[in-house]
C-alpha cells in the first residue's frame, strides 16, 4: 500500500482535528482545596482534608467520573488570609481547577470570596460568618455547613425548649468574633422574650472567672450560654462553676467539646452537664448508634482513616464537597463553572453524609437547621458525640 | 468576695512582682529593659508541664530542668539581643533586639507545644478552696525570691559586684571588676526569676504560649509603679496591681478591668514619672 501526499495531509488533520476531543475526555476534573494545614488553626483543615482524600480515592477508584480521574490540588493557606487570597488567585489562572472548597476558617473567606466570585468560580465551603453567603453578590458560592445565625438558632431553641431556662447569662471572650456572637445572641434571646440575665465578654487569658460566675449566679441564669473558642477560658468557667457547688448547664459553642477542656479540668465531673453544638449525623442515640447513613460511611473509612484525633463532622464534610463536585460533573457532564452553579441551584435536597443540603438560585445556606443539635461535650467517640437530654 | 479578690489579686500579683524583678534583674547591669522577661515566665509554664506531665519527671527534677532551660534562655538573650546594642544604648536599639528575641521565643513554643493552654501539674496538693496552692505558691515563691536577692546583694562579694555594675558601669570595669561575666550571670539569674515565676504560677495561668505577652505588659507595670530597678518597689507594685486588678474584675469586669489597669496606671505616672518608690535621675550639667 502506497501512501501519497492526499492521505498524509488527511490523516494529519484529522488527528489535528480529533486530539482535542481525546484530551478532552482524559482531562481531570481539577478539584482546588484551601486548606489551613499547618498553623493555630489548623485542627479543622487537617480533617477535612482526611474526607477529601478518602471521597477522592474512592471515586478515582471506581474509574472516576464519567471516565475522569479527580485531581485535588491542595494550597496550604496556614490559617493567613493573605496566603489565602495568592493560593486562590494561583489556583483561578494558573492552576485553572473546575471548583474550589475552602477555605476553612472564616478570615480567610472574607478575603477569598469577592476574588472567586469575580471569575465566578464554584465555591464550597463550612465558614460560619453569615455574611459570607449572598445569593445576589456571590452566585458562586455555597455553604454546606451552618451559619453563625443557624449555630445562635440552635442554642437559644435548646435553652428556652429543652432545659427550659427563661433567664440566661451570655458570655464570649473579648475576640471580635465573641464580643459580636455574644452581642447577635442577646439580641435573639431578647426577640424570643427571654430574660438575659447576665452578658460580659472576658478577656480568655483572665486567670480567676469567680467574679463573672458569681455575677451570673447572682443575676439568677438558669444556663450560661458560651461563645468563645478558647479553651483555657471555658475550663477555668467549669472549674469555677465546680468550686462554687453551681450545676448550672453550659450550652454553646463547639469548643466546648474540644478534647483540650478534659485534660484541663480539675476533675472529669466538672465537665458534665456542658452540652455544645453538634449535628445530628454526627451524633449517637440513646443505643450508641449513628445514622444509618453515617454508620455506613464510618464503617468503609474504618482502617483507612483515622477519626480518633479529629470529628467526624469535619471528615464527613469534606466527603461531601468532593462528591458535590464530582456528582455536578457527572450530572451535566461539563466541568464549565456555569452548568457546576446551576446544577448546584436546582439540589433540593441533595443527600450529603454529613447533611441534606438545600440550594435554591436564591439561597446557598444548604445546612437544615433542624440537624443542628446539642450534644454531650464530654461523650466523644470516633470524633461524634452522644445527644443532649431532649432528644431522641 | 473580699477573699477571693485577695487569694487571686495576691497570687496574680506575685507572678507580675516577679516579672517586674526579671526586668530589673537584666536591667541593672546592662540598662536594657529587655522585652523577654514575660515570655521567660511563659516558658516557666511550659517546660514544668512538660518535663513533669509530658516526660513524668520528678517535681524536683522538673523545676531544676525549667530553671536551667530558663537561665540558658537568659543567657541567649544578652548574647544575641542586648550585647550587640549595648554601644548605641542612647538609640534604643534594644526595643528591636529584644522583641524579636521574645517573639522567636513564642513563635517557637507556639509550633513546638501548641496554641491551646495545656495543664499545669499539681505540686504539692497542698490546699483546697481558696487556701489552694495555685493562690500561695506564687506568693511564697515570690518572698523566698525577694529575701534571697537581698541576701545576694547585701551579703555575698558577687552581690556587691552586681551592685557596682549597676550604680556605675565605667567606674566597675576600672576596678577590674569582670563586666561582661557579671552581665551573663545576671542575665542567667533573670532567666532563673522569671521561670520561677512562670513554674509557681503554672496552676493558675496555664502552660500556654500565649502568657508571654501577658507577662511582658503586667509585668512591666509594677516596674513601672515601683521604680526602675527597685525591687522592693517591684513587688509593691505588683501585689498593688494585682490585688486591684481583681478588685476591678469583680467591681467592673473584665473588659473593664483592663481598662481601670492601664487608667490607674497612667494616672500613678503623670504624678510620679519616676515610680512610686524610684528616686529622681540627677544631671551634673
């Protein structure tokens, strides 16, 4: 068989014409993860990124999506706002990756979110300021963790409905994030008809809190409601409440179930009766057992991943945001930033393991309210806590 | 209530007197006010939970180790941070040099230890309710620290050089005295006070990295209040601050603390720049 000058000039264009198409089915779905890995606060990311490992492998594993493999490309944003913002801008024109999820902490979004939104690049992520989320502003970006209004809901319903408490003492350190949660908190008791019997925020290195107790006590609470993340504060609280013979429960943040308050309270009992926030997929009933669902995920992480030093919200979480993305690709078969947004705009629910996330063109606040909880904060287990009396 | 103000006011005034004694300390032989003397009480904190919790070492053990560490630290701080500035005193390098000492030391513990408070180990479990140890150690420790000093400066040849350095450097080194020994070993005896100050209050203030710059500014105020390089003044105006510093906890509360604190502190000042118990500079001109 000859070959003349016809039929190699053909055949080259047609490789020319076909090799786009064949890149194009084997280009990974690039999968960006800001993560603050390393740094003060960096506990949240490093288990995150345990789900998103896992969420990945297991996808890749079963041939990827629509025959793509999923590549995450992670940026350590060490907690640092402007580390944040490079490794965004670097993974928007360099990297060029189909979605981001991140980042992790709230300061760092408030620097990123404006950046994502204008190369209205998809975005996930668990930060908790509200106004982080804005349909209108930020098409782009959606939330599959509560807001710090959902977190404030959740408490103030626990304390009127469950522990029954009219009067309250509200107390936050004197962070900006305190000093605003504890003033949104009253505001919100104070809608409901509550009494707020005390508010104060303090300073979190104070070595004494009996002064603050005791004006609690004194102004009648029936619970202290706490928002702060230091730890060293909320133990010094509970060795107070201890020393003064006070039972009076705890309700609040999440930090109250930090592993940190068992080794510095003075004795394991003075750690009963806090109940911190919670979810209820991540929480064990009254028999010791998960959700069905979450039962499930835990038992094909077991061996694999490690839950024991993290929670399993966090873990769970970034299972969920890899496979929000991976299910969008699979959905519209197109990585394009505008059909990933759609498809996000029409899930209503979408079945997560660590929620059931509703998205509407309208509003990108996925997280149901009705599966933030209180929990014991002293139960942890596996990285999930047992529920607060009150529920079932 | 009036307990409680002095077990605590006491006990947190103790810890700040010794702060304010670790300043004079390096200060008296080479006139740098060196901003490690808190992280020195942080680190106090930190190495006795870590060599008694972390490593399970005897208590005895534990302190020689924290005070030893400490020392060295001091000693690394007139090397690196003070002797370089030493010729361009009037400059004021040494605000520089000393920060950035301080900050090496908590950026380091921070990464090392960790961000979150860790516990501090109980000493001698002595005590409950407000007779505690956390609320007298601080307070004992603090007055063996101040009779020991005494006895070091007035008793003993080392003591006296300590002095003659810190009245007139120039007029020392004609004598012969070894200048630069007596600076390092007085850095080392900084380093050993501010540890102590760290180890005794460990129970209340937590082995936490972030005491340093809490040390460093309520450390500096009965300084400050007493007078520069007057330990005696020191300790008065530590305990004074303590004491109303709680009292302000409990009257006004905490944010408001604070802020009576550094009124109070200021007022003290416009009407006695030179400290409650320090004596006016005088000038041959």
């Amino acid at each position: 068989m000859t070959i003349t000058r016809r039929d190699l000039a053909l055949g080259t264009a047609a490789i020319c014409l076909a090799a786009p198409a064949l890149a194009q089915t084997a280009e990974p779905i690039r999968f960006g993860w800001l993560a603050a890995m390393t740094g003060p606060s960096s506990a949240p990311a490093v288990g995150f990124d345990r789900g998103v490992r896992f969420a990945a492998e297991a996808i890749n594993a079963a041939g990827g999506v629509r025959g793509r493999r999923l590549e995450v490309l992670t940026r350590d944003t060490q907690g640092d706002p402007t580390k944040a913002v490079n490794a965004t801008q670097e993974m928007i024109s360099q990297l060029r990756v189909h979605a981001i999820w991140g980042p992790t902490n709230s300061g760092e979004s408030l620097a990123t979110t404006a950046i994502m939104a204008r190369a209205n690049m998809p975005n996930i992520h668990p930060c908790v300021v509200d106004s982080l989320i804005d349909a209108r502003r930020y098409p782009n970006a959606f939330r599959i963790a509560p807001s710090n209004t959902q977190w404030d809901d959740a408490v103030r319903n626990y304390c009127l409905q469950r522990v029954n408490a009219r009067k309250v003492a509200i107390i936050g350190d004197t962070t900006g994030y305190g000093v605003s949660a504890v003033n949104a908190c009253v505001a919100s008791f104070q809608r409901e008809g509550a009494e707020v019997a005390y508010k104060a925020n303090i300073d979190a290195t104070q070595p004494d809190m009996t002064p603050d107790m005791l004006r609690a006590r004194t102004a009648g609470a029936e619970a202290i409601v706490i928002w702060s993340v230091s730890t060293g504060m909320i133990a010094r609280m509970l060795n107070t409440r201890a020393s003064m013979g006070w039972d009076v429960p705890f309700v609040g943040h999440p930090a109250l179930s930090s592993g940190e308050i068992g080794t510095l309270v003075e004795r394991p009992a003075n750690w009963e009766k806090v109940y911190a926030i919670g979810y209820r997929s991540c929480a064990y009933n009254d028999a010791g057992q998960l959700p069905e669902r979450m039962a499930g995920l835990v038992s094909r992480m077991r061996g694999k991943v490690n839950l024991a030093d993290t929670l399993l919200w966090w873990v769970s979480c970034g299972v969920d945001a890899v496979e929000l993305v991976a299910k969008a690709v699979e959905a519209t078969n197109s990585t394009a930033k505008e059909a990933i947004i759609a498809h996000w705009n029409t899930l209503a629910p979408y079945r997560g393991y660590y929620g059931d996330f509703t998205f509407t063109a309208t509003e990108h606040n996925g997280y149901p309210v009705a599966d933030i909880v209180m929990v014991r904060a002293n139960t942890a287990r596996d990285g999930a806590f047992n529920l607060a009396p009150g529920y079932t | 209530m009036i307990a409680s103000i002095l077990a605590s006011g006491l006990a947190v005034g103790a810890v700040y007197a010794l702060i304010g004694i670790t300043y004079n300390t390096m200060f008296a032989t080479s006139r740098v006010m060196s901003f490690t003397a808190g992280q020195l009480g942080m680190l106090g904190g930190v190495l006795g939970s870590m060599f008694i919790l972390k490593l399970g070492l005897p208590l005895v053990v534990g302190l020689v180790l924290t005070l030893v560490v400490c020392a060295l630290i001091g000693v690394l701080t007139e090397i690196v941070a003070v002797r370089p500035v030493l010729k361009s005193l009037d400059q004021h390098l040494y605000v520089l040099t000393t920060l950035a000492v301080a900050l090496l030391i908590q950026q380091f513990t921070a990464i090392q230890w960790g961000t979150e408070p860790q516990p501090f180990p109980r000493l001698l479990e002595a005590g409950s309710g407000l007779l505690d140890e956390k609320y007298w150690l601080p307070v004992v420790t603090c007055a063996v620290t101040i009779i020991g000093l005494e006895y070091l400066y007035r008793r003993t040849l080392v003591g006296h050089a300590f002095i003659a350095i810190a009245e007139d450097n120039f007029a020392a080194r004609a004598l012969g005295l070894p200048e630069r020994n007596l600076r390092i070993a007085s850095y080392a005896l900084a380093g050993v006070i501010g540890g102590l100050a760290g180890f005794s209050g460990g129970q209340l203030l937590l082995a936490f990295f972030a005491n340093g710059p809490l040390l460093n500014f309520y450390g500096f105020i009965p300084v400050a209040l007493g007078g520069l390089g007057n330990n005696r003044g020191a300790v008065i105006g530590g305990v004074a601050l303590g004491l109303f510093q709680q009292a302000a906890n409990f009257y006004a509360g905490g944010i408001f603390a604070s802020v009576a604190v550094f009124s109070l502190f200021i007022i003290v000042l416009l009407a006695a720049p030179q400290g409650l118990f320090g004596a006016t500079a005088s000038r041959r001109v």
